[in-house]
C-alpha cells in the first residue's frame, strides 16, 4: 500500500475534541520554530509513543521465552498508558478545556485532515489549534489545522448545527503516522465485525432451515 493512501485513509469514528481559533501569524511562527528546531505541538507525547513501539517490539520477543512475564509486563504497559494519557490534560493551561470534560463528536478523520460536527460556524481559512482523543483507546493528539469549509448540518439532532472541514497543516510526524494506523486498525476491527455479524446471521439461518 503506498504512504500517499496509506495518509488519506479515511473512518467515520467518535472522538472528543476541542479547538482554540489562532490567527495566521501564530501559526506561521510556532511553523518556523520547528523549522528551527523548535518542538512540534505535542512533542512529549509523541516521544511516549516512539518509546511506546519499542517496549511493544521487545515484549513481542520475550513472549518467545516466557508468555507470563510478556502478559505481565502488557498488564503494566497498559496501566502506565491509563496514566500516561491523562498528562495532556493537566499540561495544557492554554483552552482551559479538559478534554475529558467534552462531549464526543462523530468524526471522519485521517492523518491529513478531519471533518467534525460543531456548534458554531467557522470561515474558510480559520487557523485551529486543535487537541483530539481518538476513542477507544484515547491516544491524545495534537496539531493545528485550516479550515476549508463549514457547511449547515440538515438534522443536528445532537446540538453540533455545523460540520467543518479542515486540513491539517502543522502536525508531528509521529502523531500523523499514529493517525494513519489509528485509521487502518479502526477500519480492519469494523471490517471484521461486520463479517462476524454476516457469519452469525448465515449460522442462525442455516439453524432455522435444518
């Protein structure tokens, strides 16, 4: 699979957000900071993930030689990452916002751009700040983004009376390439439910018949 679709692979899937509109010279200057060597919006996180795929890859080799320790050392990983995905929300004093405090949104994302319900409309090249959490398993990540358009929602059943549409334009490498597996495991689990519930109906039809 090439890395161009691999990045526009796209799910429709629930996720908390928040947002903080920036002006155009903002964002340019914190773009020109990393271009300097400065960090990337959520730079600890993402050096938590790279260290993330290591312990993953070394636990994978000690399950070889002992399968108890290897699910004893997962049972610890997940606890500290029930931890570790808390950290976003003390750091950041900028919104004010706890994400955890925030209503899910039904989203269709990928690593180059997302589309979300909103309650208020939002013109054509706004600059956003953006802070996400991906359920289920709610990685945190972070990035600024450009909106490109905002259309009115027909039934907004749910209080969003909006949907917008925005690219990302400064966004961690490591957070894009956790959005890309994000997307493709979303999409594999929905696919195998799917065909879990056809089995399942074609099994009681099969009953039914007999």
């Amino acid at each position: 699979m090439s890395d161009d679709r691999r990045r526009s692979f796209r799910i429709d899937n629930p996720v908390v957000l928040v947002y903080k509109v920036v002006s155009e010279k903002e964002m340019n200057k914190r773009a020109a900071s990393v271009r300097q060597g400065g960090f990337m919006p959520g730079g600890v996180s993402s050096t938590l993930f790279g260290m993330e795929a290591e312990f993953k890859g070394r636990i994978g080799r000690i399950r070889h030689k002992s399968a108890e320790v290897a699910q004893a050392l997962t049972l610890l990983n997940d606890k500290m990452n029930a931890l570790i995905n808390l950290m976003p929300m003390m750091q950041d004093q900028d919104s004010g916002q706890n994400l955890f405090e925030q209503p899910m949104r039904r989203t269709n994302v990928s690593a180059t751009g997302i589309a979300f319900p909103n309650d208020e409309e939002l013109a054509s090249g706004t600059c956003l700040r953006l802070r996400l959490l991906l359920a289920p398993d709610y990685y945190y990540v972070a990035g600024y983004a450009r909106v490109i358009r905002t259309t009115p929602r027909k039934d907004p059943r749910d209080g969003f009376e909006y949907r917008v549409a925005a690219d990302f334009v400064l966004i961690s490498d490591q957070h894009k390439e956790l959005l890309v597996k994000y997307t493709m495991s979303r999409e594999l689990a929905m696919l195998r439910a799917r065909r879990l519930a056809a089995e399942a109906s074609e099994d009681a039809e099969a009953r039914q018949t007999d």
